[in-house]
C-alpha cells in the first residue's frame, strides 16, 4: 500500500466537540424521564448513537415507556446548546492540511446540525461539498452499520479497503470495520473517559491518539503497515 485515497472523518467528537454537550442534554432528560444516568455514563456507552437509538434501548433494558415528545425536545434543547456552546477539536486545520488525500465526513448527524455546527465553528469549507449524513439515507441506516461509509467512498470514488476512517465511538468503529475499512480511534473530545481508548482497540481500531496534530504521522505510519488487521 502506497498510502490511503480517502480519509473519512466522523463529525460529532472528532470534528467538533459536542458529544459532551449531547451527554449532558440526553442524561437531563433522561433522569428526569426515571431513567438515572450521569454525564459520563451517557458518554460512554452511547457515543455515536442517535437519540431514537438511545431511547429505544434505554426503553428495552429498563422497561421504561418514553414519551415520544423526548425526540422533539431533545432536538430543540441540543440544536440550541450546540448554536451556543460547540467548538471546534484543535489541531484539526492542521491536521488536514498535512493530509494528501482526498477527505469526506460521514455522520449520524442530520445535514442540517452538520451544516451549523461545522459554520459555527469554520470547519466547513475544509471538507464542503463532501458532508454526508446517515440520516439522508434513512433512519435504519445508521452506524453501527456500514451504509454511510460505504456511501461516503461510493461518493467519492475510492475502494473502501484504500480508505481509513476517523471515530470515537465504538458503534463508529463497528461501523468502518464493517465497511471494510481501517480505523484510527480518537480520544481528544471532551466526553472521552477512563477506558476509552481501550474500548475502541476493543472494536476494531487499529491504533487511537488523543491529540488530532498526531493524525497526519499516524495515518502515513498506518499505511506503510501493510499487515491484516
């Protein structure tokens, strides 16, 4: 392998530090429904998952019927936290500026936050036209499967086994192996924790930084290897 053809970013805790604002709106309403969760809790085991996601399997484990009026709120109260509170993950202008190869993000994320999260934070026209949602897809189409990533390679015209994938969620990671693609672990957000880097190696990712200036050494590193991970 000469190197990659395509870098794929996720967006929320790789791009942009939200999934702590996520966290900490999700476990609110959460506890507040009977269902006692704390910030890193959330964090931790539902990083990368939708809300309707999250719900339905909160639902299953506790039993616990949850008004279908939480999607609508949760909806509202993160969109405005995040037109408020998001920020930018630092290094990632450099980071990608140091990388040859074509880029693209693929989220769970609607086009809509993507689009005012990366604005707000002047990530967008780094990677602009090529930001693509699961959700366009449909909403049985998000990670933990493949389909996003295979429709972002798709898209930008790369095989997926020339394309490694940036996450930090177990499900993202679960994800991009599932595609058939290599995977970094990321760990630099602000809702990362104790074991996070482990639970990633766990998943599939090959190797994990916590820092994004790192990524451009990584990636060149990770495609001189040429072994089968």
């Amino acid at each position: 392998m000469d190197g990659f053809d395509l870098i794929i970013f996720d967006c929320d805790g790789v791009l942009v530090d939200s999934e702590i604002i996520a966290a900490e709106v999700e476990s609110a309403l959460l506890t507040e429904a009977g269902y006692p969760i704390g910030v890193e809790e959330m964090g931790e085991r539902f990083a990368g998952m939708t809300w309707h996601n999250i719900l339905l399997q909160v639902e299953r484990e506790a039993s616990i019927p949850l008004s279908a009026s939480l999607l609508e709120k949760s909806e509202k109260l993160l969109d405005m936290r995040l037109a408020n509170d998001v920020k930018a993950i630092p290094g990632v202008e450099f980071a990608v500026s140091r990388l040859p190869m074509k880029r693209c993000i693929c989220s769970n994320s609607s086009t809509k936050r993507l689009d005012m999260m990366l604005g707000k934070v002047g990530l967008k026209p780094l990677f602009a036209p090529n930001i693509f949602s699961a959700k366009d897809l449909g909403a049985d189409r998000v990670k933990p499967k493949p389909d996003i990533f295979l429709h972002g390679a798709s898209r930008m015209g790369v095989s997926p086994d020339q394309t490694v994938v940036v996450e930090d969620s177990v499900h993202g990671v679960h994800a991009a192996r599932a595609a058939g693609m290599r995977v970094i672990g990321f760990t630099g957000a602000s809702h990362s924790y104790p074991a996070h880097a482990d639970k990633l190696t766990d998943a599939g990712a090959e190797t994990v930084i916590s820092r994004m200036n790192d990524l451009p050494g990584v990636v060149a590193a990770l495609a001189a290897w040429e072994g089968v991970f």
